[in-house]
C-alpha cells in the first residue's frame, strides 16, 4: 500500500494530539487510524473508527498521512467522506471526538421506522443491542450491554474491542447513541459507563 498525497478528510490539531496520545497509550507500533462510514440512520451516515495494525489494513484502502498518523479509508467510503473534519467536540457535555461531513446522507428507508421492540425500556433496549447493534459491531470485537436505566438515560457498557478505546466515544455518538433514541422514545440520553481503563484490547483485529 502506497500514502497518498491527496487527503480526503482533514483532521484538526487539537483532534490530532487527542488520536497520537491515545495511540501512545496501546503501546503497539504503528498504528493506524482506521474511519469508514459504517451505513446510514434517521440522523445521516454513522461512522466507526478504530486503531489498526499495519498488517491487518486492507493494501486496497485508501492510505493518507495526517502528522505521522496514518488514516486508512474504504474505497467505498472515500467520496462520502471526501472534505470532512475529524475534531474534537466543542458540546461538554459529550466530549470526545466527532466527525464533521459537508456531504449529506440520505437515510436508508428500511431505517426511517423504528424497530418492532416488545416490553419495559429495559427490555426494549435489551433487544435493541442484541438483536441490531451488537451483531453489527461483533465483527470488530466488540459488543455493548446495558447497565440500567435511570429515568430518561440509559447507561452502556462497551465491552472487548470497544473497551478500553479511545475512539469509543464516538462509536457510541454516532451509532449506538442515534439507535436506542430513534427507537426508544422514552430515553433522551446515552451516557457510556464503560470502565475503560479496564480495556485490554482498543482496536480491531
């Protein structure tokens, strides 16, 4: 695989020295920093990111170098991504990474209707995660779990892969956050009570 000079996204240096220090912190050589849009909900397109090793990139993904950081991106997902910005959030209350895309996502049909989910809150999420979230997810080592529901919030553990990442929070943001409020009417928030200090292993393999 060759670095390309072209650069499909941008990142912020700010965003920058948030993703090296947390590369630092896996204490495993070359890192890359993984991003592709993963599909498309009621809110626009969803997106995972994840530390790789060199030799698990695909030699047919895009590669580009950001600072020392090299960023690996689908084929598939570079025009969709082609102008954005990956920074860090200015909201405090949902600190971390987000992903600023000029191109719009026009959401997938079979998504604009919530899920046929059946019981209390709890149950319905538990279903939710089971069912749609965690089979999607399962393929990169991870997995998410509900801890409870506190009135109106519902409280995550992300487990294997997902554990211990410092990219989780952004996972969680764009994906599994977007699922549970679109079809569980009765939660407004998702707070990630993950112990991820814990984590052994933050990257897909």
């Amino acid at each position: 695989m060759t670095t390309t000079t072209e650069n499909i996204i941008s990142i912020s240096d700010a965003a920058l020295e948030q993703i090296l220090a947390l590369r630092e912190q896996e204490n495993v050589p070359d890192l890359h920093l993984g991003l592709r849009i993963a599909g498309v909900g009621v809110n626009g397109f969803q997106y995972e990111t994840a530390f790789l090793r060199a030799e698990d990139v695909d030699p047919d993904h895009h590669l580009e170098d950001h600072g020392g950081l090299p960023v690996t991106i689908p084929t598939d997902s570079i025009d969709n991504l082609r102008g954005a910005e990956l920074d860090l959030s200015s909201d405090p209350a949902a600190p971390g990474l987000v992903l600023r895309n000029p191109n719009p996502a026009t959401p997938q049909l079979e998504g604009d209707a919530p899920i046929e989910l059946e019981g209390t809150v709890e149950e319905r999420i538990t279903q939710l995660l089971d069912r749609h979230i965690n089979p999607a997810i399962a393929s990169h080592g991870g997995y998410a779990a509900l801890a409870g529901v506190d009135g109106e919030t519902a409280h995550l553990e992300l487990g294997g892969g997902c554990q211990g990442c410092g990219l989780a929070a952004m996972t969680l943001r764009q994906g599994i956050e977007t699922a549970i409020l679109h079809n569980i009417p009765e939660i407004t928030e998702v707070v990630d009570v993950t112990d991820h200090a814990a984590g052994t292993n933050p990257f897909y393999v």
